[in-house]
C-alpha cells in the first residue's frame, strides 16, 4: 500500500514541475499588449479620434437644454393628465353622490308610502300599488324590521285573544309576496 502512495506523490511532482515551466511561458503570452496611441489628439480634455469629426456635432450646451425642455414638457403633460383625470374623478364622485341622494329620497317616498298602505282595509290593492311602484317584499321585510318575531305577531302570549295574529305589516308583506308570485 505504501509503494501505491509513493508512485502516487512522484507521478504528482514531476507533473506539476512540468506545467511550472510551460506555464510561465503561458502567463507571458495571456498578459496584454501595451496601448498604443493611434491618430489621438491630446487637448487637455478629452482624447479625439482625429478625422472623425462630422459636421454637425451636437453641442453639449444645446443637448441639456433641449434635455431640461423635454423634462419640463413632460412634466407639464402628466401634470395636465393627472388634474384631468382628477377633475373626472371627482365628476363621477359627485354623480354618484346625486344618485344615492336620489335613491334615498325614493327609498324614503316608498317607505312613507308602504306605511300608509298597511292602515288600508284591501290589502290586495295595496299590494298591487306597491308592486306598481317597484317595492319588493324584500324591501318592506328590512322597512318593517319583520326579522324580529315580536314584528310579525299582535301577542306571543297564550292568554292573549291576539296570541299568533300577524301585523298588517307582516300581512302586507305575505300579500305583497304572492303578488309578486303571480307576476312572474
């Protein structure tokens, strides 16, 4: 085992010996050439190709202005989408603020109406007036507030003559139901 260790670390020296010397030779040949200078002006600014100039050179004052005018136009574009688009936003906000107040008036013009309508003795026609003006029975059950139980019945109490009668407003309501039924 010790013979295979040995061959091992002599193979190892003399190749790294090997491509010690071929890679000093490699190193020189990889460096860079030197720069060279061709045809350059030196005018203590900048190095100028010479020939190369074109006529009509841009001249770097006139480049920032027409830099500085650009920025400003640009500006002055978004400034004017932006306050136009600002000016329709708060168009819409004001039409739709109209249109709540709108749909509040009715809401309250139809709720006058339906708490009128339930004093009526035919309840039938007052059903059919309702769903006339678009009142649904969903709207009269939130106006009424018939979620509540003591909404819906006279008396809850067993000795009460009126244990178990509906509200004309809950009667209003099942009338104003099965009219909406037979309609559609």
């Amino acid at each position: 085992m010790r013979i295979h260790h040995a061959l091992l670390l002599v193979m190892l020296f003399l190749l790294a010996g090997s491509y010690s010397v071929s890679g000093t030779t490699k190193l020189a040949r990889l460096r860079a050439p030197k720069y060279q200078k061709l045809n350059s002006v030196n005018n203590n600014q900048q190095l100028v190709r010479a020939g190369t100039k074109t006529h009509g050179t841009i001249d770097r004052a006139d480049e920032e202005r027409r830099a500085l005018t650009d920025l400003r136009n640009k500006l002055v574009n978004k400034a004017s989408v932006w306050f136009t688009n600002r000016n329709i936003a708060a168009a819409e906000k004001a039409k739709f603020k109209a249109f709540i107040a709108a749909e509040k008036l009715k809401n309250r013009k139809l709720r006058k109406l339906a708490k009128a309508q339930v004093s009526s003795d035919d309840l039938d026609a007052a059903a059919q007036n309702l769903l006339k003006e678009g009142v649904t029975p969903d709207h009269l059950h939130i106006w009424f507030g018939l979620d509540k139980k003591t909404n819906q019945w006279m008396s809850k109490n067993p000795s009460s003559p009126l244990y178990y009668v509906p509200t004309p407003q809950y009667q209003l309501w099942e009338k104003l139901k099965e009219a909406t039924m037979r309609v559609s």
